[in-house]
C-alpha cells in the first residue's frame, strides 16, 4: 500500500468512528431530554431492531414523531444504505409517544446471567412444586404501555393492533373510565389501549420502566 493510500484509509476510518460517536451521543441527549425520558423505551436484539421497527410502523400503524436515527455498521466498507442500521425510532400512537431501539449489550449479558440463575432456582424448585397440590395462581396482567387514544379512533386503532398479529388479553368497558384493551404483540410487549378519559397515572408509571420483550412474555406465560 502506498503512502497516500495509506494515509487515505486512516481519514476514512477515523471518519467512520466520529460519525459513529457522534450519532451515539445524539441519542444519548435525545433520549435524555426531560419531554422524552417520561415515554416507554422498548429495547429489542439488534439483530430484530429493524423488523421490530417495521412492523409497528406498518402493522400498528405507528408514525414517526422524529426521522428514525441510523448508525454506521461494524466492518462496514463502503459508504450507502447497506452501511447503516436503525439505532433507534421515536413513534407517536394514538396519542401516545414511545422509543424502540436497541438492546444495550449490558443487558443481552446480564439476560443470559439471569437465564442461568432462572434454571437453577427451577431446578431446586422442582420437588417444592410437587409437594404442592393446590392449583396454580395465574399471574396478574401488567400492562408494560399504557397508550391513549380518542375514543373515537379507539376501537380502529385495536383493530390495527390485532390485524398485525397482536393478541387480546383483557377488554373492558368501565364506567366512570371508559374503555381498555390489554392486548400482546408479536414482539412480547404487553400493551393497554384506553381512550383519554382513562385514568391511567398509575400505569403510566410502571410504563417507564426499563422492558424488554422476553421480561413481557413472560408475564404471558
């Protein structure tokens, strides 16, 4: 390699790393601005980032609040779309607001950590279990997103939701409240669909928590 080939390669890398930082500490500030923190972040496998991303936007029919960001891929060599992959998407449903983006590999190690852990507790739980004779307790629905609609558009909206391959769990007509519908996604995300006279301080809560969709299906299960 020549010299000036050399010299050209390093630009070319070094440009690679900066576009890279710079488009992590973006979404590091996006992420943390005091309007946004308070929305549900959905965090997905890198490798389902961008079919996830997908399938609420075409199946939900979910609309982007802000252009999807995008992130330069690893041992990428050349500069167009093959280069880049979805790092994180603002959606905006019915009227409620929520981030997909993806797993920190922090969590996908501590996810494989806890697998193990899980295994031996049931390993050690097995006898306990048969002792026990009385029948099991179902596990209480918690709705990881809590997304407000119009009541108008409500019933529409969960039509979407279950055409695009989502699941009822629970539906309601409360009164004093309004209308809920607790339905799965594909995905594993548990999500409540209630129009804007629902309560739903509580709920909304618990939504901001760190979720993934294995810790959902779970609850499913």
């Amino acid at each position: 390699m020549t010299p000036h080939k050399f010299t050209r390669s390093l630009r070319s890398d070094k440009r690679k790393v900066d576009m890279a930082e710079s488009s992590a500490q973006a979404i590091s500030r996006f992420y943390r601005h005091p309007d946004r923190a308070c929305f549900p972040h959905l965090f997905v496998e890198s490798s389902k980032l961008e079919q996830t991303i997908l399938f609420y936007q075409k199946g939900f029919g979910a609309e982007f609040l802000s252009p999807p960001r995008y992130s330069l891929k690893r041992k990428a060599s050349e500069r167009d779309d093959s280069s880049r992959r979805l790092v994180l998407a603002h959606f905006r449903l019915g009227v409620g607001q929520f981030f997909v983006s993806e797993m920190p590999e922090d969590d996908e190690k501590d996810g494989e950590e806890d697998e193990k852990d899980g295994e031996e507790e049931e390993k050690a739980g097995i006898e306990e279990e048969e002792k026990t004779t009385e029948d099991p307790v179902e596990p209480a629905i918690i709705t990881n997103i809590v997304i407000r609609v119009l009541t108008d558009n409500l019933e529409e909206t969960v039509e979407k939701a279950l055409s695009a391959g989502g699941r009822t769990i629970e539906a309601a007509n409360m009164p004093g409240i309004g209308q809920f519908t607790t339905l799965a996604d594909p995905a594993g995300f548990v999500w409540g669909f209630g129009d804007t006279n629902l309560v739903i301080k509580e709920q909304a809560e618990e939504s901001t928590q760190t979720i993934t969709g294995e810790s959902a299906a779970e609850i499913l299960d």
